[in-house]
C-alpha cells in the first residue's frame, strides 16, 4: 500500500519537474536557432561608441550589485543593532516606520524620486541605481537581522561593557562575528534580488552604456528595428548563467536566506 | 549626554535612506496627487482638490487594472499555497532523487523575471512557440490560440509564468514551516493509525498556521508589486486586458506625463498595501511583526 503510493508520488514529482524544466529548455533552444553558437558570440561582440556593450553591462550590474549590498549590510546591520541592543526614545516609533515601508512598491515613488534624482544631479549614475535599490532592499534586511541579534544574549555584551568595551566595540568584536550566519544569509538573497531587479534600472539608468543585465534583452531583442529572437533569447540564457551558477554553488544558503524572510515576517 | 544621542547614529544611515527616497516621496505623492500637473515642472501645477482620485475611481482601465490585481492574488495564493504545501510534503517523504527534484522546483525563484517572461513569451508565442507546436503535434490543432495576443487569454498565461516563478517560494516556506512541527506528533498519528491523507489534513495543514498567513502577506503585497512580466510580456495589452497598477501608473506618467493623476494612483496603491497588511495581520490573529517577537518578550 504504502509502496505503491509512493510508486504514484514519485511518478507526479517527476511530471512535475518536467514540466518545470520545458520553458528553460524552450528559451535555451531559440538562442541556438538561425546562427547556432555564433547567436552568442554575435551578442558578446555587439558594440556601442566602441564598447562592448554586454561586458559593459555585465561590469554595469557587479558595480550596482555590489554598491547596494554595502550600503545596505552597513546601514542595516547598525540600525539592527540599536534597534535590538541599545535603549533610546522613540525606538519602536522608528522600528515600525522602518518596517512598513516593506509593503511599499518601490515604483510608487517613481514620481518624486526622478525629481529628487535630477535635482542631486544624479540623473543615469550608478548612485541613483545604488540608492534607491538599497533603500527598498534596507527594511527585510533590519528585519533579518534584529531577529538574529535578538537571539544572541545581552550578558555577552554586558560583559565585553565590564571590560570597557563601547558601544560600537561591542557591535563589532562581539555581535558581528555571532552573527556571520545571518549575514552570510543577508548576503546570498540581497545578491539575488538586486542582481535581478528590472524596475530600477528601467526607470533610472537612462542609456545604455549604464545598463545593468536585466536591460539587456530590451536591448539585443531588436536588430534594425525588426525583431530578432534568437539573440534576444541568447542575452536571456547569459543574464541567467551567473545566478544559476551562484544557485549551484550555494542552494542551501539561499534556501536558508529566503525562509528566514518568510518566518520573521 | 554621549549615551543618549549614539543609539540615533546607529539608524542614521537606515533613517536618512528610507526617509530621503521613501517617505518624502509618498509626502510629495499625497501633495502631488491633489494637483493638475503635466511632466516635471512642479512650479506649474494647479490645485484641483480631489480631482484625479474621481477620474481615477471613475476610469475603467484604472478600476479592470485593481480587479486583475485581486484575481492575480487569489489565484497567485491558491496556487502556490496549494502547489507549495503538495510538493513540500511529497518531497518530505524523501523519494528517490528528491534532491534533484528540490534544485529544479526551487530554480525558478533566483531566475530574474526578465528571464521568467521571456521564456514565457516563447512558449505562448503563437507561430512558433513551445505550446501551440506541441498542440499542432498531438493534433489538436483546434486548441491553438493567439494566447498573448487575444484579450481572454493573455491574464491566464502571464498567470501561468507568475505561478511558475513563486511556487517554489511556497516550498520554501512551507518547508521551514514543517521543520518546526515536532517529529513525535507524527509517530503518534501513526501508532493512533492515522493514514497519510489524515495526517496531511488533521495535524500537517492546522500546525502551518503560521506559515500559511506568512504567504498570504507575502502573496498580497507581491501581487501589488505587480509589474515586470506584465511589462515584458505584454506591456498591459491587448487593450489594456493585461494591465496592473503599477503599470497605470507607469503609463500615466512616462507615457502621457499626467504626473497628479500617476501620484493619485501612486497613493492609492500604498493604501492598498498599508491596509492589507495590517488586516491580514489583524484578522488572523498575527501580531509576531513590529518587533513583539519572540526573543523580544524573554527579555522583559
């Protein structure tokens, strides 16, 4: 009985992940269509005012990736720290200001912070990208890591504060190195989201040479103006090649790091 | 005197961040939404009163885009409720090559939804594409449908791609979620003879409570985020069939630079999702956000 329900379970797990393995396959096998391999390396040698335009995009998303993810693990894992350590007026006032800005779709402010943006002359550089994206990724993050902070004990920083340790002291020496798990954790999923958002490099990075690599298929799907799905699918299978390795590399991580978003919520 | 002002220095950044490019925005947004104001120059808009909210409320487009919004989260949160909780327990049984089968159904969550609705789009596309080929294959030809392209049925394939990308979401939560239920209630379902079905229903899906209004939350606010594969799948068309909130306000203002009616909208987007939250939250008893965690009260 119980094997032959097993028998059944294992045959709709397998359908299942067949089905959800044909759109990759459909996607990977237009990129070969017409050109075969050359579709790829057509896409790799596209160029614009002499740039290779897809490393630049490439360079483009590691530089905004990378300037987002330290904006946010620095401002978040401070404010995590007061908001789970020290005493001060206003604390929660500021904790669920802080936290329902979660519910916000960034896009609400497309708006004002394209006035704000133009008027910091800020208008098309990677710090428009960086901060708008580190201010929507910012309040998950605190969440995180005040969940995290919150289980380690007081009396290991009341001790370090014996010592004389300072405040400061004690969040690094003593608080930041209990928490490398959550920040390992912070880090896999800030990487994911932020390499992978389309709304704030469409509406803020305004040509081409600042094009992160989700832009890219708006970019390669026309040739001439007609479009062109065989080197519109290749920029879609390069732009998922390094996620999927990273999601290779590290599944259980991410896995980790997305379920913590979930049950701290 | 040193004491009291660090603990603000240490939300500075956060503070600024959030409140230079979140919150002073929604203030500019109520201002701006109770003006008339084309483009940019906000010196030369005009108070209206409550003008855009009664075009906004009277606007068809604007009032199919908030009824696709809340098809997308019922059937969006069925889907990966139902779909998440099934392949969670049937992977938990640790059948052969359940690893494997874990990689592939979490996979599409790391994909960009640029990746997701491109191939996406492949597979609808009505020549070529992956579904009506294999429809033209097994001879039924008769099934073929223009699917992105006809009003009926462009919301259920950008659906479709939706539920693909999110599922695996639901397995990750509802995994976590199993991981906290106590192994020795399942031994004792079984010495009690409670068969696989019971179990599933009697102590697996009462016990996810928690996990089940974590999706809900989660589910309300993603699908009010909604925007990027109806962007890339269909940019809300055919006629508008396909359009979403975000995308109206998207259009209003990129598009015809009705920058106070895009703000009206803008607002009452964030009402939307400020009130859900809170109702979710209040109507199912879940209180656990705003820092009343549990870590929070052993410490008191």
């Amino acid at each position: 009985m119980t094997k032959r329900r097993n028998r059944i379970i294992q045959l709709c797990l397998t359908i299942g992940a067949v089905i959800w393995i044909i759109p990759v396959i459909a996607a990977i096998r237009v990129s070969f269509k017409n050109g075969g391999f050359k579709n790829y390396t057509d896409v790799f040698d596209t160029k614009i005012n002499n740039i290779l335009i897809l490393p630049k995009m490439i360079s483009n998303s590691f530089a905004v990736t990378g300037g987002t993810i330290f904006i946010v693990m620095v401002s978040a894992t401070l404010a995590a720290y007061a908001f789970s350590k020290l005493k001060f007026k206003g604390r929660k006032i500021f904790f669920v200001l802080l936290l329902s800005c979660y519910a916000i779709p960034m896009l609400c402010t497309l708006i004002p912070n394209s006035l704000l943006i133009k008027a910091l002359g800020l208008r098309g550089s990677y710090l428009s990208m960086i901060l708008l994206l580190a201010t929507a990724n910012i309040p998950l993050a605190i969440l995180i890591f005040k969940g995290n902070f919150d289980s380690i004990p007081s009396s290991y920083l009341e001790a370090a504060r014996m010592d004389g340790c300072t405040d400061l002291k004690g969040f690094l020496y003593v608080i930041l190195p209990m928490s490398k798990p959550a920040i390992v954790n912070v880090l896999v999923v800030l990487f994911i989201q932020v390499w992978n958002d389309f709304q704030i490099p469409l509406v803020f990075s305004t040509n081409p040479e600042k094009y992160t690599l989700t832009l890219a298929p708006t970019f390669f799907g026309l040739t001439q103006n007609r479009l062109d799905l065989p080197h519109l699918y290749a920029s879609i299978v390069i732009i998922a090649i390094p996620v999927v390795v990273f999601y290779i590399l590290m599944q259980d991580k991410i896995v980790e790091g997305m379920s913590i978003g979930g049950l701290k919520e | 005197m040193k004491k009291r002002i660090t603990p603000y220095l240490y939300i500075l950044p956060a503070v600024l961040l959030v409140g230079i490019f979140l919150i002073y925005p929604i203030i500019f947004n109520l201002l701006s939404s109770f003006t008339k104001w084309k483009g940019f120059n906000f010196g030369k808009a005009e108070f209206v009163g409550i003008k855009n909210y009664i075009t906004l409320i009277k606007d068809p487009v604007f009032l199919r885009d908030l009824r696709n919004c809340l098809l997308f989260m019922v059937l969006t949160i069925f889907f990966q409720m139902s779909i998440g909780l099934i392949l969670t327990v049937f992977l938990n049984l640790k059948l052969f090559g359940y690893r494997l089968m874990e990689t592939i159904y979490f996979f599409p969550v790391v994909l960009s939804s640029v990746v997701v609705g491109y191939t996406f789009l492949q597979i609808f596309e009505p020549n070529f594409g992956t579904l009506n080929t294999f429809l033209q294959s097994v001879g039924l030809e008769g099934w073929k449908r223009m699917w992105i392209g006809d009003a009926k049925y462009a919301l259920i394939a950008i659906l479709i791609a939706n539920i693909y990308q999110w599922s695996g979401m639901g397995i990750i939560y509802y995994r976590a979620g199993l991981a906290n239920i106590s192994k020795e209630l399942y031994d004792a379902a079984k010495i009690d003879g409670a068969g696989f079905w019971q179990t599933f229903f009697r102590i697996t899906i009462p016990l996810l409570k928690n996990t089940h209004v974590t999706i809900l939350l989660l589910g309300t606010i993603g699908c009010l985020k909604f925007f990027d594969l109806a962007y890339i799948m269909t940019s809300g068309g055919p006629a508008n069939s396909t359009e979403f909130p975000l995308l109206y306000l998207y259009r209003k203002f990129m598009r015809e630079s009705n920058s106070g009616l895009a703000s009206a909208a803008a607002i009452v987007i964030i009402l939307l999702a400020t009130i859900l939250s809170i109702g979710i939250l209040k109507v199912t008893g879940n209180d656990r956000e705003a820092g009343e965690n549990k870590y929070d009260k052993k410490k008191k």
